[in-house]
C-alpha cells in the first residue's frame, strides 16, 4: 500500500514547528532601522574604539517612556545629550527597542560603548529597551523584540548563551535594565527563547 503523498509533507511540518511564527533571523536584520532613517548622524570613526562582540548586554531607559512619545525623536535626543553633554562618542548603546518592539540602530557595532558605570563595555553588544522597568513591566513585543536580536547577535557574531546578560550583572552600581526586565534574565527566559529561536532557525534552513 502507498502511503498518501502528504504524510511526508505533514512530517516536515512538524519538524519546523519551533520555527513557526517566528520571522527567519535575516528578516529580523532586515527591519532594524538604520541611522540615517530616523535623523541620526555617523559617529568620528577616528575616535571610536572598535572591538569584537563577545557577548550581549540588556539594559533600559531607566525614565519613562510615555506612550506617545516619538521614537525617532528621542533618538535624535539621545544622540545629541550623549555627544553634547557627556562627551560620548555616540549613543552609548548599539540597538534601542521601543514600545511597539521596532529595533533601531544606534552606536555602530563595531564601536564599543560608553557607560556611566564602572564595567568596561568593550566586547558588549548592547541592547536598550525604552522605559523603566523598575516602574512598569516590558511588554510583549519588546520582549519578542529583544529575543529576535539577541538571537540575531548571538548567530551573527557566535556569542554563547551564557554570554548574554545585563547591565547589572556586571556593575554593582545600578539596577538597570530594572527588575521587571531583569526577572527574565535571571530566570533564563531570554537565554531559553534563544536557544530556540536558533534552533527553530536551523531547522528551517535544513
Ligand atoms: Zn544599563
């Protein structure tokens, strides 16, 4: 007896279920908005300190973002205080997340960034999600958006899972990226959606 003609295809199916829903990781790069798009400026090359990206931080806002508030308009802000006031080469993240989980680019990976804190950023890629989360809990989206990108720059730059972190869990001196946000790193949330969104990205190239 033959089998019927979909059974193989109902198989492969199933396999690819951890991927189902889930955008390939190049589509995730895809929409990362450049500088250029929301007003932002390159930062002086000459004075950048390039590095490799050995791991991922989290951080946040630490103030509120309040519902409204132009993303690109704050980026803009954020630039100009992060040069202007504190001397910074750019903004001292590389990616900031806002409330409808949309993925900017901000610092250029391939200069480490700044912080006010005592760790040393070299090797960190670093992710900001607007908002305090020592205030308010992230929302869905933004967490789905830091797991798409963590797993975009885990894949990109091979950094292991144990590699990605937070703020806090290398300084002592702030709370950042809050604690409603940082209950998903400490419970391994992101490190487990991770883990499966790489797989689920395997599986779908196979
Ligand atoms: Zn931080």
């Amino acid at each position: 007896m033959r089998l019927p003609s979909f059974s193989l295809a109902a198989l492969t199916l199933s396999l690819a279920l951890p991927a189902l829903g889930a955008e390939p990781l190049a589509a995730v790069e895809r929409a990362i908005v450049p500088v250029a798009s929301w007003g932002g400026t390159p930062a002086d090359a000459s004075k950048a300190r390039r590095h490799t990206i050995t791991q991922i931080t989290l951080h946040h806002q630490g103030e509120p973002f309040k519902p409204g508030t132009d993303p690109q308009a704050y980026l803009r802000r954020l630039q100009s205080w992060s040069r202007t006031s504190k001397g910074w080469l750019d903004i001292p993240y590389h990616y900031v997340i806002d409330l409808d989980g949309r993925v900017y680019e901000a610092r250029n990976i391939d200069f480490a960034g700044d912080t006010n804190t005592e760790y040393d950023p070299s090797g960190h890629a670093l992710i900001e999600v607007v908002g305090n989360f020592e205030e308010v809990e992230p929302n869905q989206r933004q967490l789905d958006a830091v797991v798409d990108l963590m797993a975009l720059l885990a894949a990109k730059y091979k950094v292991s899972l144990d590699d990605i972190r937070s703020h806090r869990d290398h300084s002592d001196k702030t709370v950042c990226p809050g604690a409603n946000l940082y209950r998903y790193v400490k419970e391994d949330w992101f490190r487990h959606k991770v883990a499966q969104r790489l797989a689920g990205e395997q599986a779908a190239k196979r």
